[in-house]
C-alpha cells in the first residue's frame, strides 16, 4: 500500500526497504524535470535530510529522505532521462532506504488523506 508525505513524495513499502518517488501533483508542479542528481548508495541519511536534486524549467526542488536509514538503491536510469518523471511518476521511483527503525510507515499519509492535503 502508498503512503504519501507533505513533501508529495510517494513511499512504497517492499520487504524491508522503501521506494521513494514523487506524486504526480508534485510533476505538474515542477514543470519539464531537466536535471536530477541522486544520492550514492550506501549513504546514511537522516530523516528529513535533502538527497535528491531535480531541476525543472521552473525551479529547483529537492527530495528528502522521508526516514533515516540507508540508501540501497538508486534509479540511474533518470539521470540520463528526467523527463521520465513527467511522463510516469507514479512509475519513475528515485531511490531504496532501509530504514534504521524498520519498514513502519503508519506516521504517513493514506491515498485519502495526500488527496485531502492537496486538494
């Protein structure tokens, strides 16, 4: 089952790890993606802490890592196509975290309550 965060990232939980991506509201609101840089795999991170760069024709935003843990894994295959993002972003996940607490998401949004927040 997703789970979402205020930051319109969408979490999918498998086995002990989660896959990250953003919502398809956050796309539409960065515009045209041109550029990502992800992070190495391997790396800890902190709840909260800025892993993913994306830069769109409007801006520049980044992706946090919505639990402390590990990076397992990362999608290279955006690095060389960003428009994927905007073209599937339910589909184009960013990266794998394992969690340092477990794989426990109930602190996060259901599918009703990310549709609530965003209107």
């Amino acid at each position: 089952m997703l789970k979402y965060t205020e930051d319109h990232e969408w979490l999918r939980p498998e086995g002990d790890e989660i896959t990250v991506g953003i919502t398809s509201h956050a796309s539409e609101q960065l515009g045209d993606v041109v550029f990502i840089e992800m992070p190495e795999v391997g790396r800890e991170v902190g709840a909260g802490e800025e892993i993913v760069v994306i830069e769109s024709v409007k801006a520049a935003s980044d992706i946090v890592a919505p639990v402390a843990g590990t990076i397992t894994a990362v999608n290279d295959a955006l690095a060389d196509a960003p428009g994927d993002v905007n073209a599937d972003p339910m589909a184009a996940w960013f990266f794998r975290i394992r969690p340092a607490d477990g794989a426990d998401l109930s602190g996060f949004m259901d599918e009703a309550a990310y549709r609530a927040l965003i209107g």
